[in-house]
C-alpha cells in the first residue's frame, strides 16, 4: 500500500547531494564520483540527463546507504532495504565475488537489489532512509534536489520538472557508472517518472491521485 511500501528513498540516505557543484555528497572523502572501491561494486540511482547534457546526476547509493543507516538510526536496517536470500543487504556483500571486478557480475547484483525498489512510489510518506522523519514524501524531496542541481547549472527552472527519469547504475572497481541492464529487459530505470510542479514540489505525472505531503 502507498503506506507501508518502501519508497526509493530508501537508498538515498540522506544521500541527496547537498553541495549541487560536486557529482556526489562525499566526493572529496570517497574519491571521484564515489566510484566503488578497488575490491567493491556500488548500486547507484541517478537523475538520467537532468541536464540535457548526456549525464546523470547523482541521488544515492548501496552500499554508503547502509553504512551511514547502521550508525544513525540501526534498528532501520532490517526493514527497509533490498534483500538477498530474504535478508537485507549488507556492506560484505559488495565485496563478496564469484570472479572479483567482473563487471557483469556488479551488474547482475545490482540488478536483484535494484528491481526491487524500481516500482516503488514517489508519494510514500514512510518513514525510510534520508526521511527519517517521514515529514515530506520522497518525491517532494526529489523535487528540491533537481530544482538544486538545474540552479546551479544556471537552467530555467521557472516551469518546473516532467518525466524525469531515474536510472540506475553500478560502479566496478573504481571503475565508471554503467546502466543497470537484462539482456531480456533492458536499462533498470524507475517505474515512477518524477514531475514536479512550478513550485518544485511533486505530481504524479500520469494526473493520477497522489499524496501531496505527510
């Protein structure tokens, strides 16, 4: 229900990028582009070409969601993240290879981990990773975090935002962001293109009901 489904916000944690000049949050810690570890692969959701300039900007990604949930608020943890083998992820996972750096194997688990938020809505008020709270929906916020990135890129931003999509993308190995794909289905993007008002704050785009706020 819109209720008690997770939402995407769920990978975000508070992961939605504060500094809009900077491709992600932690960059200057976690290293160009927060790209994935020597040894590790990373699950990320971006906003696909924001920019109309080919890019992605980032929103958030596993397994930083996880890390910073366990120290903030744990007891999160078992409840709101993708599972494997019917248990949520965990940090080891991302580091747990068949054949290590295969970049095909990144992308078949982030595919298992990401099919299954990829239907989530955008009005879900559930309390979740990045709101805690549950005082806003995770489309309001996806809202203020495009409107950020367009301002700083000095794009009009008066009309508001239509069919955005959100993609995900794996990282390998220090490697760059590769779409998320099934050779039978295709780029893993969100079932839920983001619109957001000329206020900034979301609609559904199909003008279907939607919750407004929480």
């Amino acid at each position: 229900s819109m209720i008690t489904s997770r939402s995407l916000v769920i990978v975000f944690l508070f992961g939605l990028a504060s500094a809009a000049d900077r491709f992600c949050p932690r960059e200057r810690r976690d290293g160009f582009e927060c790209r994935a570890k020597s040894d590790q692969f990373k699950c990320g959701i971006f906003f696909e070409d924001l920019l109309q300039d080919g890019g992605i900007k980032w929103i958030g990604a596993l397994p930083d969601a996880i890390t910073k949930t366990r120290r903030k608020n744990p007891q999160l943890i078992n409840t709101i993240f993708p599972k494997v083998n019917k248990k949520p992820v965990e940090e080891k996972y991302f580091k747990s290879w068949s054949d290590k750096c295969d970049e095909n194997e990144a992308n078949s688990k982030c595919y298992l981990l990401m099919d299954q938020i990829a239907d989530d809505r955008l009005d879900s008020c559930k309390q979740a990773i990045g709101n805690l709270d549950g005082d806003d929906t995770i489309g309001n916020q996806l809202c203020g975090q495009a409107r950020r990135f367009l301002s700083s890129a000095k794009k009009d931003i008066s009309k508001g935002l239509k069919n955005q999509p959100l993609k995900f993308y794996s990282s390998t190995c220090k490697g760059g962001w590769k779409p998320v794909s099934s050779s039978v289905s295709g780029d893993l993007v969100a079932k839920t293109k983001l619109c957001c008002d000329s206020s900034w704050k979301y609609y559904n785009c199909e003008g279907k009901n939607f919750v407004k706020s929480c």
